[in-house]
C-alpha cells in the first residue's frame, strides 16, 4: 500500500498566469480612469460640434477596450475604419487617424502593464526581425526624401501615415491569438465593407451615374474593398467549425459582396477578382484543386449571368471596354513615367507627385486630360508607379520587400496549419493570401497606397504565423 502525505504544500502556479490577475485589474483601474478624465472634455466638446465629440467618444472608448483587451481594441478599430470621415464635420479630422493614434497609445500601455511572459509571446521583433527592420529601412527612407521633396508638408503627412500603418504589425501581431480572432477579423471586414456599401445605396452615392460608391470611398476604392470581402467570406464559410446553417449565410454574403463588386463596374476590382479565381487553384492546398475549380466555373457562370441580366447598359460597356486615354489613367502614368526617368532613384519625395507633376507637362507627348495635372492633381492609379516616382527605385525595392515577406508569411502559416491538421485555419491562411494576391493586382490600377484595409490585410499573415506556432506549441 502506497504512504500519502497530507502535509504537502501545493507547488506553485509557474506560467503564463502568474500576476495576470493584477495586471488585467490595473488595467480595468486604468480605463474606468480614462473615463471620468476624458467625460468632461467630451461634454465641452458635444455643446460646440456635437459631430466631432461623437466621433472623440469613440476614438476613446477604442483606447480604452484596447487597455484592457487588447484584440476587442483591434477588431473595433476594424469595424470604425470602413467609415472614413465623420459626417457633417466639414474639414473634419479622419475618424479613423484619431481611433489610430490612440490604438497605438493603448497597445503601447498594454504591452508596458503585460506581465513578462505575454509581452514576450506578443513581441513582433523576436520572431520577425527582418520584416521589422524592412518596415523601419522603409519609414526612415520617407522621412529622408523630405530634404529634396517640393511638398514638404504633404512628405510629413505622407510619413505619418505610413507610421500609423507600420505601426499595425506589431499591435496586430500581439492581439491575434487563436485561429478563431482571426475569423473575427475576417467576419468584421466582410461586415464593414457590406455596411460602407450599404450606405452608399441608402444615400443613393452614384458614381458617373450608375457606379456605387461606399461611405467616404470612391467606387474603385469600394470596388477592391468587396473583392476581398468575397474571397474572405468563402474562406470563412469553408470553416468546419461552424454549422451547416451558418456556413450557408456566410455563402450567401460572400455571393452578396460579389454582386455588389460588379454594382461598382470598378475595371481593377474585376482584374483582381479574376487573378484571384486563377491563383485559387495554386495556392488552396493539396485535395481541393478540384473544387477550386469547380468554384471558378460557378463564379464565372453567375457572374456573366448576373452581369448579362442585371447590370446596367453603362456599367457593362465600362466593363468591356479597353482603356484609353480619355480617362486621365494613361495621361498620368506618362506623367509619371517622365518623372521616374528625371528621377530614377531617389524619387520626387514623399506625397509630392501632385506639386511636381506639373513640371513634367510641357514635354513631347500627346495628353489629352491635363486638367489631372493642372486643375485636380491626381495620383498615379497605380500603386506601384506612385512609391516608383516618389521614393524613387530604393523606396520601391524596399516596398516590394514587405509584400512578398507579408505573402510568403501567409502561406508559411498555412503550411503550418496543415501540418498540425487544423484545416479551418489553413483555409484562413490560403483565403488570406489569395485575397492579397488579388488586391495587390488590382493596385496596378489603384493609388490606395496609404489604404488601412491593405496594410491590415498585411499585418495579418505574420501574425497567423504566430497564431500557427502557439497552436502547435504542444503539439509532437
């Protein structure tokens, strides 16, 4: 018979737990402070622009639940991002800047109050020092070309908002934990982009009269927008974690998107939407390439038929027209192209293609839509031209750099699911990478360099990475 000790001391809690409690309560401490500091500012505030005190109210109460909860913080901030300006606030600062800046703020005193073991598991330079380093190289190179930019205060604004975006990864990469935070994020961006173009309808916001346009988003913005929100929601609804009911609704709202995206007759949108359909058989992972394809061939016979028979007569002859000079995109890119040959390596500096461009007018070359250059600069509608002629040939290395280390990191990740037989976030993984292969092609066509939803999608696939190795972290 075995001898039992009573007397024994229960060994002690080693782990990640140990002063959680104590720090999660600082933080409650500090966010009901945060509270009753900002209430009476708020309160001034709503008597003088009740708009922008709306607008503070949420700012801050993003902060705050980014204090205590560090990935509700995230997944507000996608929710708030998809409305880009507030209404009725005339010249008004960008909602989501505001929300931005104080996303950073809150990230920053989470991570100071985290106990040793979470900071550690949440620290984005451990695992990721050459993306880090690339993002950094990038940042300082914009705030270099300030010394030979013409628009140096359009350069600072530009470099401040390429901080605010760099500054994702890192808060991005702490608050994604589980495979099932990401389906959160996926579940909010489809929900903000559907709401931006629900919007749109109710306001009756038509461009060039029978294009939609979202909250604050032009029709090709809004166009990219619900092209990834398709690719998202199929992603979604191929989860095995969910019911057959639910898996059903996502279907239909990823059906919805993809209606709503031929609604906008963006060209670019169109061209992403395409490259993503032929890269889906590629990268959906062994076992379901022929579903893809099937997927492909019922995409293709819905969207002609819809098109066909839904879609406005001037909506299908955009779509199937070519393009031309008399819409202003070729006259830009000559435009630019004269640029990048004047200044093939350093670029014109950061946000001053539109103070420059008018130097590079009068030069051989037929351009039909000058007033793009003279009456309403324009950028190029092209993402990659745009870094190529204002950060020149180093600007534009270092750019491609994070996106290919962003898109190897998403299929790293689904590799990493596959092996530890987690098929749902696999399909997370292959979704993710799909959707950013198709809107960085449909950028070919797009400006949307400082776009939020775009540097989001990026920050996500490092972060998966780490969401694969916590989860395979007991794992032989």
């Amino acid at each position: 018979m075995s001898t039992q000790t009573f007397d024994r001391k229960p060994p002690a809690k080693v782990g990640p737990h140990v002063g959680e409690a104590p720090a999660r309560d600082l933080r409650v401490l500090l966010g009901y402070g945060t509270i009753l500091a900002v209430a009476a500012g708020v309160g001034g505030a709503a008597g003088m622009q009740p708009m922008l005190a709306i607008g503070a109210v949420l700012a801050l109460t993003v902060a705050v639940i980014t204090l205590v909860n560090l990935t509700a913080g995230v997944c507000m901030f996608v929710a708030i991002m998809f409305l880009e300006t507030l209404p009725g606030v005339s010249g008004g600062p960008s909602v989501t800047k505001l929300v931005g800046l104080l996303l950073v703020a809150g990230w920053l005193a989470a991570m100071a109050i985290a106990t040793p073991e979470e900071r550690a598991s949440r620290d984005i330079l451990s695992r990721n020092f050459g993306l880090v380093l690339l993002l950094l190289v990038f940042l300082s190179w914009a705030v270099a070309s300030l010394m030979w930019a013409e628009d140096t205060s359009a350069g600072r604004s530009s470099a401040m908002r390429f901080a605010l975006n760099a500054a994702l990864f890192p808060i991005v990469y702490a608050a994604l934990r589980t495979p099932r935070h990401v389906q959160w994020l996926f579940a909010l961006f489809i929900t903000g982009t559907l709401m931006s173009a629900a919007i749109g309808v109710a306001s009756g916001q038509l461009y060039e009269g029978n294009r939609l346009e979202g909250a604050g988003i032009n029709a090709n913005q809004l166009g990219m927008l619900l092209m990834v929100a398709t690719v998202l929601a199929v992603a979604l609804g191929c989860g095995r974690n969910l019911s057959q009911g639910a898996r059903l609704g996502i279907f239909a709202v990823a059906g919805l998107c993809a209606i709503a995206l031929i609604a906008t007759a963006s060209r670019g949108a169109m061209l992403g939407m395409a490259v993503a359909l032929l890269v889906t058989p590629f990268l959906a992972g062994r076992g379901r390439r022929v579903g893809a394809l099937g997927l492909i061939g019922l995409a293709v016979v819905v969207g002609f038929v819809v098109i066909s028979m839904f879609a406005p007569t001037s909506g299908v002859s955009r779509l199937t027209q070519g393009y031309s000079s008399g819409t202003g995109r070729v006259d830009i890119w000559t435009v630019a192209l004269r640029m990048v040959e004047d200044k093939p390596v350093l670029g014109v500096g950061a946000g001053s293609f539109k103070a420059s461009s008018i130097h590079y007018l009068l030069e051989p070359g037929t351009l039909i839509r000058d007033e793009f250059i003279v009456d309403e600069p324009h950028v190029p509608h092209n993402i990659y031209l745009n870094v190529l002629v204002e950060l020149g040939a180093v600007g534009l290395v270092l750019f491609l750099l994070v996106l290919g280390y962003c898109l190897l990191a998403a299929l790293r990740a689904a590799r990493a699911f596959a092996r530890l037989g987690d098929t749902t976030a696999e399909i997370l993984a292959r979704g993710l990478l799909i959707a950013l292969v198709g809107l960085l092609a449909a950028e070919f066509f797009s400006s949307q360099l400082y776009s939020k939803q775009l540097w989001l999608l990026l920050a996500t696939a490092p972060a998966l990475v780490a969401v694969a190795r916590r989860s395979g972290a007991g794992t032989p």
